[in-house]
C-alpha cells in the first residue's frame, strides 16, 4: 500500500509541473524576443521539474502554480491578447499582428556584434519602452557604409536660419525645383525661393497662436493649407502670403497633421491630439459629420494612396490604420490596422509609386524606419527596417523616398532624419538586401523632416534648433 500511494504522488507531483511549464510555454512568446532564449529556458526548466517530479509536493509549492499564473497574468496578459493573431499565425502581412519580431529580426543582420542576448526589449504596452538599447543601435549605425556616387553630395546651397525653435516640417512645392516652406514651433511658416542665388526668404506666414505642426502644398502650389496646437487649420495664399480663411477644430484640439485629398483640392484630411480624423469642405468650410476616431491618443500621421482611393493614418500607440475613402458620401471605411512596435508613436508616413504596387515608409519612434509594400487587398507586407537613433517621442522624425531612384530602377532609396543630428541614406535591393549608402553631418541638433525637390537636385533638411540646410546633389 505505501508503494501505491508513493507512485500516486510521485504521479501527482508530474502533473503539478508539467502544469508548470505549459503555462510557461504559453507566456513565453510575451516575454522573450529570441527564439534561442525561449527553447533554452523551456528546455531548462523541463530540467529542473523533473528532477522535483521526484519528490512530494509539500503545501507551499502547491502555492507556487497559483501564484506563478497570478504575477505572468499581470505582467504578460495584456501583449499576449495583443499579439495573438501574430503568435498563432506568424505572417508579415496579417492585420492584427504586431511587426515587432521582424523588426528586431532586421536590426540584428545590421552588425555582427548585435547580440541578442542583451536586448532591452518589453513586450507589455508602454510608452517609455525602447526597441533595443543605446549601444545596440549604436552599433547597428556604426557598421560600414557603401558609399555610391549616385547618393553624394558636392556641398551646401544655403542655409536659412530665420526659424528660433524647431523646424517640425518641410516640404518643396509640386514640380518647382527651387520653392520651399517650412513650419516651425516659432508659430510662423517662411516660404522661400532658392533660386537665383543667394536664396531669399518670400514670405513669413503669421497668424497662428501656437507651435505649426504640419502644412500642405495645393496641386497647384496656389495655395497652402497648415494646422497648429492652438486648434486651427489656416488657408494661405502663396502669392502674397496672406491668410485667406481660419478654421477651428470642432473638438478645439490641437491639430498635428493635415493634407489635401491628392485628387480633390477641395477636400482637406486633419488628424488631432484626441485621436480624430475629420474631413473638411474647403469651399463650404463645414466638417464633414463622417468623422473617423482612431483612439485615444493622438494622430501624428496622414498619407494617402497614389490612387486616392485608401489613408494610411499613424498615431501615438503605433498603430497604422488603413481607410478605404469613399469620395461620394466623403466617408472613411476602415479596412485593416497594425500596429508596428506598441507604444512607438508612428511619427512620419509617407509613399511612392512603383511598377506594381505602391510602398509605404513609416518611422517609429523605436530606432527604426519601417518599409512596407501595400498589396493586391490593400493590406500592408513588411519589407525592411533601417535603423536610425529615434526614441525619443516628442521628435517627430520624418523620412522620404528618393523618388526618382525608385521609379526608374530596381532598388528602393530612403532618406531619413536622425536623433544623432545626421541624415542617413539607405538602398533596399530587390534581393533583401540593405545597406547604408551615404550619411550627412552638418547638423548640431536632431534631424526632424528631410526632402529632396522633385529633380532631386536638392535636399532639404530640418532640426530642433530652427535650422534649415539646403544641399546641393552632385548630378552625374
């Protein structure tokens, strides 16, 4: 009979841990990046537990199940219901994942010295969490550049220095190489002309009460239209740089973003702090009753499709929603959402068109810049990350395409600004391959918004401190 009951426990005490590592193997993917780390934790403690499956259970490591599953619940629950669909299907392109894993995957093939073993990264939701540590995207930066001639430059044209806060956005009027504005914290917008030599300062666009966040060119470069913390979208006239119309926010939130519709200049898209898209009749001047609430946080990005027809919006939790516009009833229908790293506010959306499909270019506040390819069903497939110094959340690093260079040939360009004060210029190949082609210094604060005109003669280039580098491309 003692023998009996010996195997009965020893029996009971097998199951008790086996309980164990199942509900350890269900957490695992919420706690470690590394697969090597997951199996060699599992299979460690397979170890232990049958070496204690040999003994019996006494009172207090029968507590141990119970509050085991009480302290993985509270800390690891919540990414586990967000990354369900990820973990269960494991695809690039499903719409409920999180891109976290492919791109901490990228990062690593960067530097050789990259260990993964020293990853900082926590999965919970959180708005202080980093992609990686300090040193490790130190590392990834400081990996060799390819230099291409394609990509140099031969010096500066001008550097314009009126601005005396941060520049937060830039941008060259349509099909005019030598046009430019920029918005600043300093409440004004300046439009400038770069050509003939020496470039001058046309107009300083004043008005708004509150730091500009971002502006938009007409089709036309008649007009331009730009949005402020102080909870306006203004009207401006580029030919003599006056305000034509003032409109206030319904919510009287400060609005971080707007933009024309690409095919209808009468139609214009606003993202605010509370997290609200809404669309605007320019010539009634009345909001559209169709407005869209991404959540709770703010929206800091806006872009639309080459075609008109979808909005690709960013907000502060890092989450890229997809919207399907129906010019009709000027109505957004969602179609699909993901989110890239959580917590990472989505600071710049931008795209370019190519043979086939259009890309998407995101910055994340999680030391990476993100490339996406939209597919046949609009839904968004991961191609690349590069990584850059950004994690701070109130720089609002932006990137563009090299148009030119990814229309005509087979590589993909990017350009992005940096928190290390420089400018990083990437080519993605069409064979996965990625690397650094060139990098600017010239700047001695973080490098916010980047563009090149649409000859790609020059490159613009903004930071925090209100200053404006204009660089000359070396043409060949």
């Amino acid at each position: 009979m003692t023998t009996i009951n010996r195997i009965n426990q020893i029996t009971d005490s097998t199951i008790f841990w086996q309980h164990i590592i199942a509900m350890d193997v269900y957490f695992q993917s919420a706690r470690f990046q590394c697969n090597h780390l997951k199996n060699l934790y599992i299979k460690r403690r397979n170890q232990l537990f049958r070496d204690l499956s040999k003994f019996d259970l006494n009172p207090i490591r029968r507590q141990y199940y119970r509050i085991r599953q009480m302290i993985l619940s509270e800390k690891f629950q919540q990414q586990k219901n967000l990354n369900k669909s990820f973990e269960s299907n494991h695809k690039r392109n499903n719409s409920d994942s999180s891109f976290q894993s492919f791109i901490y995957d990228d990062l690593a093939t960067y530097s050789n010295s990259f260990d993964p073993n020293l990853q900082t990264i926590d999965r919970r939701i959180t708005t202080k969490n980093l992609l990686t540590s300090n040193d490790q995207i130190a590392r990834c930066l400081s990996t060799s550049i390819t230099y291409n001639d394609s990509y140099s430059f031969s010096g500066v044209h001008h550097i314009f220095d009126q601005h005396k806060e941060a520049v937060n956005f830039i941008k060259f009027a349509n099909n005019n190489p030598f046009l430019i504005c920029f918005a600043s914290n300093d409440r004004t917008l300046s439009i400038c002309q770069l050509s003939p030599l020496p470039s001058t300062i046309l107009y300083v666009l004043r008005g708004h009460c509150g730091p500009v966040n971002a502006f938009e060119w007409s089709q036309s470069n008649d007009l331009i239209v730009s949005c402020s913390d102080d909870a306006t979208l203004k009207l401006w006239s580029t030919a003599n740089g006056n305000c034509l119309r003032t409109f206030k926010d319904p919510e009287k939130s400060s609005l971080l973003i707007c933009t024309f519709h690409p095919n209808n200049n009468n139609i214009i898209f606003t993202g605010n702090s509370n997290g609200i898209v809404k669309i605007l009749n320019l010539s009634t001047g009345i909001y559209s009753k169709n407005s869209i609430s991404i959540g709770d946080g703010p929206i800091h990005s806006l872009c639309f499709r080459s075609d008109g027809d979808s909005l690709w919006v960013g907000d502060h939790k890092g989450y890229i929603s997809t919207f399907h516009f129906e010019m009709e009833h000027c109505r957004l229908n969602l179609i699909n959402k993901v989110i890239i790293v959580p917590g990472c506010p989505i600071t710049s959306l931008t795209t370019t068109k190519q043979i086939d499909s259009d890309l998407l270019l995101a910055n994340c506040s999680c030391n990476a810049v993100v490339l996406f390819k939209s597919i046949s069903n609009k839904r968004l497939e991961f191609l690349k990350c590069f990584p850059i110094k950004h994690q701070n959340h109130l720089y609002q690093i932006k990137s563009s395409f090299c148009s030119n260079t990814t229309k005509n040939g087979e590589d993909i360009c990017i350009m992005t600004g940096s928190e290390d004060t420089c400018i990083y210029f990437y080519v993605f190949e069409t064979k996965n391959k990625c690397k650094c082609v060139n990098k600017l210094q010239g700047h001695s604060a973080p490098v916010l918004d980047v563009c090149f005109n649409f000859d790609e003669s020059l490159l613009a280039s903004a930071d925090a401190k209100g200053n404006i580098i204009i660089w000359k491309r070396e043409l060949r």
